[in-house]
C-alpha cells in the first residue's frame, strides 16, 4: 500500500493525512471552522480526517491481508504483521493535535498545506535531515494534489468529506497505485467506522494487480 495514502488519510497518517483544506464547498475561506447551515459542526482540519462533529480521538486499525468471501462477507487477518493501529487527536476547536516530531504550515485561511515529520530517519542525525515531508495543492474544492514520500498522488472527495478514490505516480521508477473506497458504516454522528479500500498496483510492463484492506474507526467525541 503506498505510504502516502496512509499518511494522508492518518491517515493521514496518519496524516495521513494526515494535509489540508478545501474538501468540500462548506469550508469556504469564511468558514474554515464552524457550524454549517444544518448545525454540523466541522473544520478543516476535522475535514482532512473525513469527520465532522466535535471529534475529540480517532482510533483506526487498517488490516492489509483481506479477501472479500460474497456480498456481505469479507475474511480479515488480525496478526500484528499484517495490520497498523493509529490514533490521533482534535483540541475542542477541531484542530489537529500534532506529535511532538511533526510540524505543520498552514495557509492564510489556516488550513494545513505542509506536513514535516522530524523524527531522525538514522541514530544520530539530526531531525532537520532525512525528514518526511508531505505538500498539498487544492486543484478544486474535491481534489487535492499532494507530492512528497516519493510519489505525487491525486485524491478525489466526494462532498461529505470522504475520500473516494486516490491514484499515485511515483516521482521515479515504481508502482502506479489506484484506491476506491467503499463505505460500509458509519457512526450516529454520520461519520464512517469501517471501508473496504480496492486497490490495483501496476509496474511498466505488466497488468495491475488487485487487492484489498479494510480499516475500522473508533471515534470519540467532546
């Protein structure tokens, strides 16, 4: 699965997401944080996560070996190996709470447009060198262009802040990835707590290679 994904929908990192901006039509540059006409209260930042509400933690489990079994069906390997657990953390204006490593740059609507983690790659080395580093470009109020972890990726939204699908084009030699999403529950607040991602991998010369996760989502609220 390509790291930038992860991190981008944090997963973000996960921030992935961890990220920035403009999601949906709401968050307009009057509104970046708020409640819409319907009471719904939402952020940018709120948005880059795909929640809405007054999110106080998100708890997500990604499982990467996962075999749809029929329509309803679908048979998921819990070991530790093949799965990654991530949490992150809203302050009770629904701004993203950063780890002690990474930094953030947002623009003058104060949407997040620059990711850094700072955490040494190497024993040593200084966390100024051989940092990760994610940037974000808002093509239009559903897609966002991101470039960094060695790959410039396109992920499109649809306008409950979900993510619907995203392709990857590594900056060098790699694999081309595509994702769409499935949705398969959300919680009362109307926010997803569990996705089937597709994804097909494709290298020069051969045909794309099809397989799946799954990802679940504890959300806690104020």
């Amino acid at each position: 699965m390509r790291q930038s994904f992860l991190i981008l929908n944090f997963a973000w990192l996960l921030l992935l997401a961890a990220g920035c901006s403009e999601w949906s039509s709401r968050n307009s540059a009057q509104d970046t944080l708020g409640e819409d006409s319907d009471g719904i209260f939402e952020s940018s930042d709120l948005s880059l996560f795909e929640v809405s509400h007054r999110v106080k933690r998100i708890s997500s489990t990604t499982y990467y070996n996962v075999t749809p079994a029929g329509p309803d069906s679908i048979t998921v390997d819990t070991l530790p190996s093949h799965r990654l657990e991530t949490v992150v953390y809203f302050d009770t204006l629904g701004h993203y709470v950063p780890r002690r490593d990474e930094r953030l740059s947002r623009d003058e609507q104060g949407r997040i447009v620059r990711w850094d983690d700072r955490r040494p790659n190497l024993r040593r080395v200084h966390g100024g060198f051989l940092r990760d580093t994610l940037t974000y470009r808002h093509l239009s109020p559903n897609v966002v262009a991101t470039s960094g972890m060695g790959d410039y990726a396109v992920t499109v939204y649809d306008d409950r802040n979900r993510v619907v699908g995203q392709y990857t084009d590594p900056l060098n030699e790699g694999e081309h990835t595509a994702v769409f999403n499935i949705y398969r529950q959300e919680d009362p607040h109307g926010n997803w707590t569990e996705r089937l991602s597709v994804w097909t991998t494709q290298t020069p010369g051969s045909r794309p290679h099809v397989s799946y996760s799954l990802e679940r989502r504890e959300i806690v609220y104020y």
